[in-house]
C-alpha cells in the first residue's frame, strides 16, 4: 500500500515538473485593463497592471473578430501610477467599428493565460441606426495615406465609396461598417476633397479632407525705410492649400501678432521700433516655421525715392538737375546717389555722393538729344542696397555746330569723280541739318567756289583737269553754325591709265566678311583709307569707306555693309598731305552664291560630232567666280556626266562619236557653292549633207551596176540565142580584085550609049525610079580640095551620094530619099531622068523602066529571063529612090565596057564607095559591138 503512495507522490511531481516546463500556471495574469480612446487622434491608450515587462497583446474587430492587432511589446511602468501604459494607433477611425482587446504576460520561458476582452465600442452598434462616415474634417499633409469607412443605416443596401468622384475598393469591417484606404493623396481644392459614400438609390453620407502643407516660409530680412521703424519682409514659400480660417498660417513677430501684407511670393509686416534681433514664427495645423534675423539700424537703410525732379539748367553739352526728400532724417545721411541717363544713342549711369545730396549736374551731353533721367540712393556707409526709383525725368539740350564730315573722293573715269561724305548721326549732327557748304579750289583757280547743297544731298560732281589736281571742302550747316571743313584732294591716279597698270586680285570673304591685310606705307602719315564698291556698277553707286590709322595694316570689312552673292572691288589707298595713292587692289564675293542664270547654249552638228558652245551670264547674274561647267547627258530622269571643265575661259566643248539620234545636253556653270540650274539644248542628229549627196550618186550607179553586171551574166549564158533572135546573121559582101583607091568624089561623065535628058518643068512620075540630087555648094565643105571648072563647055557634072539603106529601114530611106530629090529638084526646077539606059549585057535593058535600076541578080547567074525582071521592078515601082547593087562581079565580061567610060549606070558620083578601099579588109556587119560581144568575136 505505501508503494502504491509512493509511486503516486512521484507521478505528481513529474506531472508539476512537466507543468513548469511548459510554462503553465506559473505568471499571473495581467489584471486591471482598461482602454481610453483619442478618437481625433485615432489612438487607443491601454492601462493595465502586471510584475511582466513583456507582454503579448490582440487587438481585434469585435464583430466579425479579425485580428487587426498582434504584437508582443515590452511595456515599461509609470513610476508615477505604477500601471503598464502602452498606446495603439490606428489606421481606421476608431468609431468606424467596435474593437476589442487582450494581453498576457511573457517571460523568455513561459507565457500567462490571456486577460478578459476589453471591448470599446463603435457607432456601428445596433444603437446607433443612422448612418455616417468617419474621419470628419481631418487635415493630413500631401502624400499621406487614410482610410475612411462608412456605416450604413440599417436595411440600406451599400453600394460604393467614391473619393475625388472616382469609385473606389471597399472592405467590409462589420455588419453595417464598409472601408476604404487611400495612398498618396494630392493637395486638396480651396474647400478640400469630398469621400461620398453611396447606395443604389442615393447618397447615404460623406465627409470632407484638407490635404495640404506645411509654412514653407523662409528669408526674413528686416530694415528701415525712415531711419527708425522696422519692415521685415519674408518669401511665402509654396502654397499650404489649407483655406479655411482655422487651418490658415498665423504669424508672429518678436511674440506679437503680425499682420500680413502680401506682394506676389513676398510678404511683410512692420514693427514702430527698431529692434536688433528679429523673430518670426509661422504655425498652422500640419506645423510650425520659425525665422529669425538680427542686424543694425544703420545697416538696414532703405531709402525711399526722390520727390520732384528738375532741370535747373541747360545747356548743349551738360545740363544741371535737383530734387527732394520726403524723410527729413534724409538730409543729415551720408548716401550714394546713382543717375541713369537714357538717350536715343546715348545711354549711362553715373554715381554721385554727398550728404543728404539733393542736386548734381550732368556732363558729356550731347547737342540737341532728348535724354531720360531717373535717380536713387543708398547710405554710403553700410551700404544695403538702393533705394526706390523717382519717376522718369525728361531733358532737352540746346543746339551746337556739327561735327567735321568723313569726306573721300571716287573716281569714277579718267577725269570725272564723286566727292562723298558720309551723313551725321545725331550725336554728331548737333542739331538739325540745314544743308552742306561745298567748296572747290585747284592751283589755276585763285580762291574757293562754294555751293550749296540740302541736307538730302551726300555727294557732289566734280571734272578734272589735265594740269593740276583739285582741293574739295565740305561744311555741314545747323542753326547753330557751321562745322569745321573736311578737305579732300583728287587722287593722282586716273581710272584707265591705273587700271592697265594696277594687277587686281581675288580675295575670297570668311563668313561674309573681308579679312584686308597689306604691306605698310613709308608715306602713309595720315592713314589709309579701304574703299570697296560693287563691281561694275556705272552712274550712282554705293560706295562704302573706311579710315584706318597709320600704325594698322589690316581691316575687316563687316557683313552689314556687304551682299551675298555681289562681287566687289576693294582698294586700299595711302593718306598723305597731297592725293591719296592707291596702295592694293582686290575683288571677290563675301560669300559666293549659285549662278542666278544660267548660260545661253547653242549645238551645232558637225558630222558625227555635236559643238556645243554657250555665251557666260553677266557678272551681276554670276553672283560668284565661275570656277567652271560641267557638261551633262540627259537621258530620262537622270543626268550623266559628259565632261568637267575647270577652265572657265572655255566656252566650247565638242561631242565626238555620237551616232544618229536625238539627244539632248545640259550644261551648268558652278562657283564654290554650286551649280546653277542649267540650260538644256536638244539636237538630232541627221546625215551630213555631203555624206547623203555621196550616197544618193553611189547607190545608184552602185545599183545599175550590179543589173548590169547581172544582165551581161544571163545574156551571156544565153547569147546564142539572144544572136539568133535580135541578130541574125546578114551574109556580107564578097568582093574581088582591087578596089582601092582615094577617097573622094566621083565625077560621073554620060557615057556615048547613055542619054539623060535634062527637062525644065517635069511631071513627076512615080513610076520612075530617081536619083537624089546633091548641089555642088552642100558639097563644098566636104570637098574644098576639088576645084570645080565653071567655064567648061561640059554638062555640069550631076554628083550622087550612096544612101546606105538597111533591111530593117528601107521604106524610111525611100521616103527620105524622095523627100530630099523633091527638095533638089523644087530648089534647081531640073529633073534628071533617064531616057533610056542600055544594059551592059542585053539591049533589052533599055527598053525596061522608065528610071535606074541596079542589078539585083547574082554573077552567078546571068541569063535569068527578063520578065522576072520586070516582076520585080514592078513590085518596086513605089520606091523611085536610088538602090545599090547588091553584088557587083568585077571580073565579069561586062567590066571590059566599063572600063572605057565613067558614064556606066553601074556606077554615080558619090562621096562615099559602095565597096571598100582594099579587098583585102573584111566587110563589116550592120551588127553593134554588143552583137560581136555576145557573138563571141573580137
């Protein structure tokens, strides 16, 4: 029995042991909670008390339980009290819901049991029914973040919170309760940012927040304006945008209320007494701003603005004004006063001191100027800073005599010239001009004439003359007098003698400007003078000039006097006691320009080649040194580079090769910045005119040829039967014995047995044959060699020419043969006829015909019978003229009775044998070299 005590003693202590282990039983418990809530400041102060200094405590939403709060603390105690204070702040407005909360002690081993739930309740508790938005009215700063909740009325659906009019997420917190949280909120309006909360059929609340900033107020400065109070001033610094009046930003000066005077971003207040140290302190409900700034009255003097500024005197050179002061402490003060003059081209400022100074006199005016005066002051001895500005002061200085005129001389020939001078300012004009006095005076002239001129005038003509050189002086004239006379003599040089003498060179400007530089002139005692005009410019031109002392020898001509685009001649001159000398000579372009025309072009064929040749534009059109042209190919939409000539003397360039076609060519000139546009000339190329003569001769004769040569080829081929169908073979004559003799006319003599009667008015009668008579004169230019015997009792010799008739024109022959006897025997009224003619063989040959008939038969053979014959002569009876024998047999027996007579019928006179000369030469054929050609023969 005691064992089983025993043994239940020691399970005991195990059980407590294990209990002391675990932390259990052993701390109390926190006792005494209580919670106080600060419902503006949404914190919640919890008082408890406990021997503990750690403690675990849970904060929750007692609706619905959620734990907003878990967090072990160490909490120290009120030494005063002896209670545990520790104080929560929340994000949620505490009257948005109910929350509760416990706490337990900790140690580093074990942990109490929880304390009771202390609840403090919400305005979401069925009591309170209506509905409402928390927080109200709540100033936060910019950028902050809040959380707003909305407790709705009882059996009102929720619908949304909107912020700013936009719906915003809402979480719900308990039955009636809704939230939302907003980041980073902006600067709210003048009547802050509005949160609505909403149900599906209207608003159900809402509340207001001002979201704004701080006092930025910063740089208070503090100083006097009569010697004795204080006006301290400060920068606002930015917008607080809190408008309401318990939200604005109170200030204090020195711990008394300042009342505020803003001027734009500055604001001042003001103190009847001086004090040395300054403090400023701004508050409103985001913060506080505290400022401060210490310093002496005297060195804090702000003066104020002098009264009734005047003129006590003017003059033409300076002119004396004065003024008052408001402050009558002023005139016992040590200051620095400053007057700032203003004129049309004169403006200065200009420090004057004294004490309390109340006028100065202002020197280096000009004559007849308008100015503009305004003074202020300081204290002289620790200086702060200037005081206000009087008002504007107007002056108006009096007249004086001009100022001497810049007066050069262009020669613009070989003896005529302009004397040029420049137009005053208003400064150096003194006064309104009233016209110019110009005098002139040369060594054959004794004295000086003098014209005048109006004030519009700035140049005058003058002319040369061979024997000396010409002194120019020129006055300007103001109602106050005249100015000091400005001479200038006629330079030595003359236009041409100078310019065939003088090498000019090409200057090339910088940035429109000319940069001049030149040797120096032993003679130059009184300077040099650069000159530069446009080039080529005739009548009136705008001559610019410009004096440089004697020690200088380099000028820069400014843009403003110059063009782009213009080329000018520039001329440095030597000043001396007489004529100025020219010294150096340029032209050039301050900046050259594309060409503004461009060439007048011209094409020309010659045979395969194009001339192209173009006339340059003028100068004024070059606007720049031509530097060359460039020749193009225009072929559709591109340009293709021909040739590049840099030798702008060249106005010609020649195509070669080009075949026939149309084509059309582009050429531009170019200076140092461009090509102009161009000039296109089209041209089509065609055959030159001897070319296309060469070829219309050679291609036809080239063409006949060649049918000829093909003609010639096929009758070749073909001559025999060409031969047989145009030319047949025609037996020639055969002749025996020696038939030559000379060559001349047969005197025909009637033989004895022969009888022709000559009968002087015959019928003609065509049944008889006739002979074609010839008179002596047609003869006697082909037988001039003959004499003719005029007083021979002898019957004048009848002389007959042989009509050599072919087979193919023999009717034509007779007809002409008939035509030309009619016409001998119409010319002479003579018919020879023939009575009878006895045949050398047969008496019956005279009893035939009534005319000559030649023997048509052949030697061979004789005896043919006579009615063939007269057959024949009947068939012939139309053709009366005279017919050859056909064959002749000379060897015949018939021959022997020739041979003693020349009156034989067989034979006529004639001036042309019917046989040849030799029997020895072969007869020729009727038949054309064409005939022996295509016969083969040679």
């Amino acid at each position: 029995m005691q064992g089983w005590v025993i043994l239940a003693l020691l399970l005991s202590l195990g059980v407590l042991r294990s209990q002391a282990q675990n932390g259990l039983g052993e701390l109390p418990v926190p006792h005494g909670l209580t919670l106080q809530p600060d419902l503006p400041a949404q914190t919640l102060t919890m008082t408890w008390q406990s021997d503990s200094s750690l403690f675990d405590i849970e904060i929750f939403h007692t609706e619905l339980m959620n734990v907003v709060l878990n967090e072990t603390v160490a909490v120290k105690t009120d030494p005063v009290t002896g209670q545990r204070v520790w104080i929560w702040r929340s994000s949620l407005p505490l009257e948005c819901t109910s929350h509760s909360v416990r706490i337990r002690a900790r140690n580093q081993q074990s942990v109490s049991q929880w304390s009771p739930l202390q609840t403090i309740p919400g305005s979401d508790i069925p009591e309170k029914s209506e509905s409402s938005m928390y927080p109200h009215d709540k100033v936060v700063p910019v950028g902050s973040n809040m959380t707003f909740c909305c407790i709705v009325k009882e059996k009102v659906d929720f619908q949304d919170i909107r912020y700013m009019g936009q719906q915003m997420s809402a979480t719900r917190l308990s039955r009636r309760t809704y939230a939302i949280t907003v980041t980073n909120q902006p600067a709210s309006g003048n009547t802050g940012t509005n949160v609505v909360c909403c149900s599906p059929e209207f608003t159900l609340t809402g509340a207001v927040v001002f979201v704004g900033y701080p006092p930025g107020d910063e740089g208070l400065v503090c100083e006097t304006r009569d010697l004795a109070s204080a006006k301290c001033s400060w920068w606002k610094g930015r917008d607080t945008h809190l408008k309401r009046k318990i939200n604005r930003t109170n200030y204090t000066l020195n711990g008394r209320d300042c009342l505020v005077t803003n001027d734009g971003n500055t604001s001042w207040c003001s103190s009847k007494v001086w004090e040395d140290n300054w403090t400023l302190v701004a508050r409103n409900t985001l913060g506080t701003v505290r400022l401060t700034d210490s310093a002496q009255l005297a060195d804090r003097v702000h003066l104020l603005a002098p009264a009734n500024v005047t003129a006590v005197e003017v003059k033409a050179w300076n002119a004396t004004l004065q003024w008052s002061w408001p402050v009558a402490a002023y005139k016992k003060l040590e200051m620095v006063c400053q007057l700032e003059l203003i004129g049309h081209e004169l403006s200065s400022t200009r420090n004057y001191s004294g004490t309390g100074l109340s006028s100065v006199m202002l020197e280096g005016l000009w004559p007849d100027a308008d100015f503009t005066v305004t003074v202020r002051c300081g204290s002289k001895h620790g200086f702060w800073k200037w005081g206000d500005e009087s008002a504007p002061f107007r002056i108006h200085t009096k007249m004086d005599r001009p100022d001497a005129l810049d007066v050069w001389v262009w020669m613009d020939s070989s003896n005529t010239g302009l004397v040029l001078w420049k137009p005053l300012s208003v400064r150096k004009s003194h006064g309104a001009l009233v016209g110019y006095k110009v005098s002139q005076s040369s060594a054959e002239e004794d004295g000086w004439t003098t014209v005048s001129l109006p004030p519009e005038s700035f140049n005058y003509p003058i002319i040369l003359n061979n024997s000396s050189d010409i002194t120019v002086a020129v006055a300007a004239q103001n109602p106050a007098g005249l100015s000091q006379p400005s001479t200038v003599t006629t330079p030595a040089y003359r236009a041409g003698r100078e310019n065939s003498q003088l090498s000019v060179s090409e200057l090339l400007g910088t940035n429109g400007t000319f940069d001049l530089s030149w040797q120096p002139n032993a003679n130059a005692s009184r300077g040099y003078v650069v000159e530069w005009v446009p080039t080529g410019c005739n009548g009136l031109c705008p001559v610019n000039w410009e004096k440089v002392p004697e020690k200088d020898s380099s000028f820069t001509v400014k843009p403003d006097s110059l063009e782009k685009g213009v080329r000018y001649t520039i001329s440095v001159y030597v000043l001396s006691t007489g004529a100025a000398t020219l010294l150096q000579r340029w032209q050039g372009y301050s900046q050259e320009m594309i060409p503004a025309q461009s060439v007048d072009l011209s094409a020309n064929q010659t045979g395969s080649d194009v001339l192209l040749s173009w006339k340059a534009t003028t100068m004024k059109q070059q606007r720049g040194f031509i530097r060359g042209y460039t020749i193009y190919l225009a072929n559709a939409a591109r340009l293709d580079l021909v040739a590049n000539i840099s030798d702008p003397e060249v106005r010609s360039y020649r195509v070669k090769g080009l075949s026939l076609s149309s084509y059309k060519f582009v050429v531009k000139a170019y200076t140092s910045a461009g090509e102009d546009m161009g000039t296109t000339v089209a041209i089509k190329m065609e055959m030159d005119t001897a070319d296309m003569l060469f070829v219309g001769i050679l291609v036809p004769l080239a063409a006949m040829f060649c049918c000829l040569i093909l003609i010639s080829i096929c009758c070749y081929k073909k001559r025999e039967w060409v031969k047989k169908a145009f030319y047949p073979e025609i037996p020639g004559p055969k002749v025996t014995g020696d038939w030559s003799s000379p060559q001349g006319p047969l005197d025909v003599k009637p033989p004895p047995h022969s009888l022709v009667h000559i009968v002087e008015s015959p019928e003609w009668d065509f049944s008889k044959k006739g002979l074609v008579p010839v008179p002596e004169e047609e003869e006697e230019y082909e037988n001039d060699n003959i004499e003719v015997d005029t007083d021979s009792d002898e019957p004048a010799l009848l002389r007959y020419y042989n009509q050599v008739v072919g087979d193919g024109s023999h009717s034509n022959h007779v007809s002409d043969s008939s035509g030309s006897s009619t016409a001998s025997v119409g010319s002479t009224q003579t018919e020879i006829t023939y009575a009878g003619i006895q045949s050398p063989t047969s008496s019956q040959g005279a009893s035939g015909g009534g005319g000559y008939r030649p023997q048509m038969q052949s030697a061979a053979d004789p005896a043919e019978p006579q009615d063939e014959f007269e057959a024949d002569f009947q068939d012939d009876g139309l053709n009366t003229g005279y017919k050859p024998q056909c064959s002749w047999q000379l060897d015949s027996p018939e021959a022997e009775n020739f041979s003693g007579s020349l009156g034989s019928p067989t034979s006529v006179t004639s001036s042309q044998f019917l046989i040849p000369e030799s029997s020895e030469e072969k007869p020729q054929s009727s038949s054309t070299w064409f005939h022996s050609f295509l016969s083969g023969k040679s």
